[in-house]
C-alpha cells in the first residue's frame, strides 16, 4: 500500500478485517519502535494466519527489541518450523548469543552457512560463542574468517587483538588493536589496552598517550583514570592528575575516583584533602570498587594522626604491582549493540594493587605510630 501509520490506522477504523492493511501497520510499528503496538497488531493477525511464518518472524524481532529474549527464540523457532529461511535463522542466532546459549547458537549459525558461507557476521558470532566457552583457538579461526570476509569488522579485529594479548603475543596484538583504531578511530577500548601494554612493558609516556584518549572518547571509563593517576604518581605528574580527576568529579560523583584522589593527596602530604576525598570515596558506595574494609582503615587511621603536629609529605613515589594488567574488564558485560562484552579492564588487578598498596601502608604507619606511642611511654 505504502501508506504511513496514521492513514492505515484511520483505515482500520473503518475496517477492522482489513488484513493486509494491518500487516504494513504491524511492520511500520516494528520498523519505527512502537513495539508494543507492532505487538497487539501481529498477535491479532496470527489468531487468522497461524500458517504465515513471517508473522512469527516480525514478533520475534518486536520481541528480541523488548529484550524479551525467551519470547523471540519461541517466535523465531515456530517460524523456522513453517519456512525454515537464513534470515529466520541468523535472527534466532543471536536471540540464543543473548541467552547464552553457546552450542546451540553455534549449531544455528553454521545452518546459515550451510546456504551462505560467505557471512562474516556469522563467522563473528561463531567467534564469540567459542570465545563465551573458552575455546580460544576455535574462536580465533572464526574471528579470522570474519576479518578476511569482512575486512572492517572491527569488533572481531578487537577480539583478536584481545585474544592474542591474553596469550602475550603483544606485537599481534598491538597490530590488532591498530586496525580497529584505523576502522574506528574513536574506539576508546582500544586506546585502552594499548595503554595496558604500554604500561605493562614501562612505556609510561606511550601508555599515558592512550589513556588520555581513551577518557578523550569515552569520559567514564574510570579504569582509565585509575590507571592514569598510577602513571601519574610515577611521572611526579601532580598537577596534571589533579585537574583530571577534579574535571571528571565535577561532572559526576564516583567513589574509585575519590579514592584515586586521595590517593594523589596523600602522595603530596595534603591530609586534609586525603582524608575529606577518603570520605567522599565512601559516601559514594555503588561506584566504589575499592575494597570499603581499606579505606575504613585509612580513615580511622587518619583521624588518628590528624591531631598531631604533622604528617610529612610522601617522599616516595607509591609502588603498584602490574603484573598482570592487561586489559580491560567489563565493564560490560554487556555491550548490547556490538556484543564486546568481554572486553576487560583488569578492574581487579588495580583494585589489588591499590589494597595492596593501603595494607602496607597502613602497617608501616602503625608501626611508626606505636613507636611514638613507646617514647611517650619512656
């Protein structure tokens, strides 16, 4: 017909059997995101068409748009049974991704390719769920695949250069993240993990560099600043660190960065602001990371001190172990559009290291503390 909404509507008020007038409205509501509407209009239809397999089709994809996942894999399934077709397939494909449904998902995927081998998204999917179950190498040669169909595929360049960094093959790695960089110059992930490498093999400029693009791309990425004030601390980069964190404070409230705050006081003897920045970290509990017990201790323990004459400035630059920092946990686990859930930002090795770094701290301090506390004594 290629009438809008409005006038199939009006059309249907009048006449209410008019089918086909029904179904291009049930397919302009899916297409333009009135899915609940696109709902009632196609169950309506298929009370007088249970055969017509496209019906199915069109309420699973307003189904998997309601991210009502177990619906759409019933409707994309009772459409396959009526006319099994690729695109029936490839849909219920990624509906099982959605529900982690691995082998099942590999096994409707590869039906696709039965038909068509030449879909890179396919060889993706297939990649991911091997990836899902940790079969590495299988979801490698998938991934690979991907790219030679699909030479722009840059999630499957970033799960290659994320794979090839577990397994230390960092040149391979790097040149993989590199091409998504070329494909996708904004891709803050990216910047993310070359910056991991880079610190991991002591290139703090270099890995410097790609922190401040990856918060240039994506401002809440807060393993970046984490990351970025250890880097900092090392390089004496005091100032620099400051308005960084304090530019990102004043956008939002987070507690990790708090505490990155305090600690970047602390460094520089400034007790007051370390202990009111301890604080804030607390009073910030659903985007604190860092372990509450640390920092409860460091307050305690603050409080203690703050009476006293004077607490010298950190003469030191802080030790973190960075063995393992490699790359960047999600965050995500869910990236719904571009399924790079797993792209992990070593989120628990810098809460180690950080903890690490309290704990003996702390000890330290106490150990001065009890000291001062004999020679009182005397």
């Amino acid at each position: 017909m290629g009438y809008d909404i409005e006038t199939l509507q009006n059309l249907l008020k009048n006449d209410p059997s008019n089918f086909q007038a029904r179904r291009e409205l049930s397919i302009l509501l899916v297409n333009q995101g009135f899915n609940e509407e696109a709902e009632g209009n196609l169950k309506y239809l298929i009370k007088y068409f249970p055969e017509d397999a496209e019906l199915y089709y069109n309420l699973g994809i307003v189904y998997e748009k309601l991210k009502q996942f177990s619906d759409a894999r019933k409707m994309y399934e009772k459409a396959i049974e009526l006319s099994p077709q690729e695109d029936f397939y490839y849909n219920l494909g990624e509906v099982l991704v959605e529900l982690n449904e691995w082998d099942e998902a590999i096994s409707v995927f590869k039906k696709v390719l039965e038909t068509d081998n030449k879909d890179g998204n396919c060889y993706f999917n297939i990649g991911l769920c091997y990836f899902k179950k940790e079969e590495k190498h299988l979801a490698m040669d998938n991934f690979q695949k991907a790219v030679e169909l699909n030479p722009n595929d840059v999630f499957a360049y970033f799960y290659l250069g994320y794979i090839y960094q577990e397994d230390g093959l960092t040149n391979f790695a790097i040149q993989s993240y590199n091409k998504v960089l070329e494909i996708s110059p904004d891709y803050s992930w990216a910047y993310f993990n070359l910056g991991a490498i880079a610190f991991k093999s002591g290139n703090l400029d270099e890995a410097k560099n790609y922190l401040l693009k990856t918060i240039q791309y994506n401002s809440n990425d807060i393993q970046a600043y984490e990351l970025l004030t250890k880097i900092c601390l090392k390089e004496n980069d005091i100032e620099e660190i400051l308005e960084i964190l304090h530019t990102q404070l004043e956008k939002e409230a987070n507690g990790d960065l708090y505490y990155c705050l305090a600690r970047v006081y602390k460094f520089i003897g400034q007790m007051d602001e370390y202990y009111k920045n301890l604080n804030l970290a607390l009073n910030n509990p659903y985007t604190l990371t860092f372990p509450k017990k640390i920092i409860k201790e460091e307050i305690k323990y603050i409080e203690s001190k703050l009476g006293k004459e004077t607490l010298l400035p950190q003469n030191q630059i802080e030790e973190y172990q960075t063995e393992n920092l490699d790359d960047k946990e999600s965050q995500e686990d869910t990236l719904e559009e571009d399924n790079i859930e797993d792209n992990e930002n070593s989120e628990e090795e810098i809460n180690d290291e950080f903890e690490e770094v309290s704990e003996d701290e702390l000890e330290e301090d106490n150990q001065i503390q009890e000291e001062e506390d004999d020679d009182l004594e005397e």
